[in-house]
C-alpha cells in the first residue's frame, strides 16, 4: 500500500487486503482479529472492557510534519494513510512506524496483553516499542516527535532505529506534566 504521501513505499502494508485498504477494511479486519483474539482467549466479548484504540488522521500537515489531535487518556490511535502508531500511556506520547522492524508487516495492538503483535512472524513489543520476543531482533522504530499547542507533531522524515540511533530513539517521546488537584 502507498502511504498519503505519493511515492512513499518505505512503510508497505502487510499485503492483507487487495489491491489497497479502505479504512473501513482496516477497522473490519481489526474487529475482526479483536473479537476472535477476545474469544480464542475465553473472554466473553459481550462483557469484556472498551478498549482504548482506534484509528486517527492529521488535523493538519506542514512540509514533513503531521499534526494531530492530543488524545485524552491512554490510548492507542492508528493511522493507516500513514502508517504511523501514536500511543498515550502513563503521561507519556511515542510515535511509531506501522511496519514492523523484522520484515514491515502491519503490527497489531493486542489490547488484553497491552502489547504489540506482528501477525507475520509472531515478534511481540512492549507498548513503549521494546522488544519482548523475536524473530525481530530491535525495537519498534519511533519517530522525532514534539507538542505544538495542544497538538503532537510528528516528523515523518525522522524515523529512528533502536539499534542504530539509540539516544534518539529513547528522546523520541513527549512527556506530559501530571496535573494536580488543587
């Protein structure tokens, strides 16, 4: 799948769909791999817990910068067109690459392991990106990212590998500051 950008191969899709996915097929083969995930593992769907996941768009792009809206919460937000993984947790906001680092299938979000999945090979990730279990053999790559007036701002054009930017891929993530009641 060619990403919003023209000419962008660097993140393909994981080949699922034919020719290209809309992103309505996106969110129905996620469904899809959820509930039977939720039922493969005994969990009744019906009373299982809301999930914080979706898919998200930019609000806005500038040059190589794509904008989006600070999500509330922890949460997990796909972008598809882009093939970007933005996630919130614990105070804390990194932006991925879709692909994973193995050999650039679509990673999944298993919400009940509150990890990421690769359904190619089986390689698991940690929310933060960390490795947990191969055949991949590195971290999720992250990308440069920054808060802009309420807004996470993601450089596309700075994607940093756990293996080979160390420094960068740790400082590539915003901390946001706990509010205290007053």
């Amino acid at each position: 799948m060619q990403t919003k950008r023209s000419g962008n191969s660097r993140f393909p899709f994981c080949g699922c769909f034919e020719p290209e996915p809309t992103r309505r097929d996106f969110l129905a083969a996620a469904s899809c791999t959820l509930v039977a995930a939720l039922v493969a593992s005994g969990i009744n769907v019906e009373s299982a817990p809301l999930l914080q996941f979706d898919t998200t768009r930019p609000i806005s792009e500038q040059g190589t910068e794509l904008f989006f809206a600070l999500a509330g919460g922890d949460k997990v937000s796909m972008d598809p067109d882009n093939q970007i993984i933005l996630i919130r947790q614990a105070n804390r906001i990194m932006a991925f690459s879709l692909g994973c680092p193995h050999q650039n299938a679509a990673l999944q979000w298993r919400s009940q392991d509150r990890r990421f999945q690769c359904p190619l090979h089986g390689a698991k990730f940690q929310a933060d990106g960390n490795l947990q279990s191969g055949p991949a053999t590195r971290a999720m790559d992250r990308f440069a990212l920054r808060l802009d007036k309420g807004r996470v701002v993601v450089d596309i054009d700075k994607l940093y590998r756990s293996d080979q930017q160390k420094a960068d891929w740790d400082s590539a993530m915003i901390t946001l500051e706990e509010k205290t009641p007053r």
